[in-house]
C-alpha cells in the first residue's frame, strides 16, 4: 500500500510537466535538498502522527530530507520563533501552518523575502497563504468543512449544539464551530476545554449536566473527541446524543461502527504531508508547480465506509 502511494504521488506530479517536457520520475533526478515543517501542534497531538509519516515517506520517495518542528506546548508565539529559526537554517524549502495570521506573517515574511519556497498547509486559507506570498496551500477550508458537518446535522434535525474546543488559540479551530453553527441555524456555543484529557472529560460532563437541552456535540479531533466518548458513556448519552467529529482515530473508528459517532470529517492528513514535499521537490529541480491549491478535505466517514478506512486510522488516514 505505501509503495503505490509513493508511486501514485510521483506519477501524478510528474504529470504536471508541460507539454514537450520530458516526464522523468522525481526520484531519478535526486538532489538531497533539506525541508522544514513547522507545525501549530503540541507534542501530545497525535493527530499529527500521519503528517510525520507522511513527509517521512514522501521524503524518501524523492532523496530529500524533510524535518519536522512545533510547538511543544502548542505555542504561537514559540511557534513564530521556530519558524525564524527554520529560516536562518537555510533551508531548501519550508512547510508550515497558518495557524493564526497576525502571529506567523512576519516569521513566514522573513523565509518569502529571503527567497525559501513555503507551502502552506493545514490551517489557513488560500487568500491568507497567498497574502503571504507562498507557493501554494494545501489544506481543508475550515468553515466550509465545519458547515458541511452542520448540514449533515441539520438532514438529522439538529438545532442546538455545542463545540468541545480544545485549541481555541487556533482562529482556524473557531472556523469550524462557526460553520457547523450557521449550517444549523444556531449561535456559535463552544466551551474552552485545553488539552488535558481528564479535564475534557469533566467540562463536557458538567456542561451536558447544566444545559440537558444541547441535541448534538461536535469535538475537533481525536484530542476532544476521545474525552468526549467516555463523557458521553458516563451519562449514559453515548448513541443517543448527536456527535460528530473532525479527525480519524482508532478509537474514533470504533465509535462510529458502534453507533456512538455519526461521522468523521476527513481532511486527508497524509495529503498534507507528503504532497508539498514532492512539490517543493519538483519546484527546487525543475522550477514546477501546480498552478492550483490543492484541497484536501473535507470528506466524511461514517458507518458506510469506515471499513474501508479504519485500518489505515493513525497512519495514512
């Protein structure tokens, strides 16, 4: 299965070559560049696990060497340093999330001004990457994919909810309770959680317990949603309250076969890593890129198809 992927990914970009252009695979013209990704993410986000696989893989399908740096508390302000720092680095190119605009344009800034190629990915809109002056973005648009899962909701019935926010510092986390929000017809409800499980667990409990009314959860990644679970099992709400979450997991996987989770909302993690290294590639060899941004998600896995996918979860789905 990796190998077809890696072959798929070189295939589908050396594709892209113009017309008249010989279509040589990547890898047989190896140049051993150097690639940073800087990621929004905490240590304790495993979410990122398939993001690291994939540059990884993708890494070694064009002899490049990718390196992977965040936040280890999930900082933005640490995260604008490390950026700064991956600059100074010289390196051949850089991947990085729009996690929050204001905080990260003057860091990215300095890597467009000093000619190092960015793709954005994850986190952020095209309109801010391209304000930014990078290559391309690579990523799931937040509010359409937070109103496509309120518009699943809303075929259910569902009039109220509430957001379990566990990185509300994100702008791009508010995107998506305000989607799901307005696809609904509701205000945009969340509750501040962090990232500590047992905490999780005990806010949505005391929240579900003060407000009996709220029809339907939606969490935003295997972060709050694993908490989540088992506050719902608690209260003996597991199955019957609506839940919906963004992000795949095992244990996500298993709670939608039994009944607990209606969907999963699929941004294709892999996709963000492993593309923008093979582009960054091409555009250091051979000065291609595509001419669109690509978007990743969103897709929903739901009981229909979580067979399919669910042995991939935590890897390369």
């Amino acid at each position: 299965m990796k190998k077809l992927l890696k072959t798929t990914s070189t295939l589908l970009f050396a594709g892209v070559i113009a017309a008249g252009t010989m279509m040589v695979p990547v890898a047989a013209q190896a140049a051993g560049e150097r690639f940073v990704l800087i990621s929004h993410a905490d240590d304790a986000d495993s979410w990122w696990n398939t993001i690291k696989n994939a540059i990884k893989e993708a890494g070694a399908a064009v002899d490049a060497k990718v390196e992977y740096r965040n936040p280890p508390t999930g900082d933005l302000a640490d995260m604008a340093r490390i950026v700064e720092q991956a600059v100074a680095s010289n390196p051949d190119g850089i991947i990085v999330t729009i996690a929050d605009f204001d905080v990260l344009r003057g860091a990215i800034g300095k890597a467009i001004k000093k000619g190092i190629p960015v793709i954005t990915i994850n986190s952020g809109t095209v309109e801010q990457s391209e304000k930014l002056g990078a290559l391309m973005h690579i990523g799931q648009p937040e509010y359409d994919a937070g109103f496509g899962a309120g518009k699943q909701a809303k075929k259910a019935g569902i009039k109220s909810y509430v957001c379990v926010n566990h990185y509300i510092e994100n702008p791009a986390s508010i995107e998506r309770c305000q989607g799901y929000a307005d696809a609904i017809g509701a205000e945009l409800n969340m509750i501040d959680v962090g990232k500590d499980p047992l905490d999780i667990e005990k806010k949505v409990q005391a929240y579900l317990r003060k407000n009996d009314k709220i029809e339907s959860v939606l969490t935003l990644g295997p972060t709050s949603a694993h908490p989540t679970i088992r506050a719902l099992t608690k209260t003996r709400q597991a199955g019957k309250m609506y839940f919906g979450t963004f992000d795949l997991s095992s244990e996500i996987a298993k709670a939608i076969k039994e009944d607990v989770i209606k969907f999963a909302i699929d941004q294709q993690p892999y996709l963000q890593g492993y593309m923008p290294v093979v582009i960054l590639s091409l555009y250091s060899r051979y000065g291609i890129v595509p001419s669109n941004n690509i978007n990743s998600g969103p897709g929903f896995i739901t009981k229909a198809n979580i067979a399919q996918v669910e042995k991939l979860a935590g890897e390369i789905r």
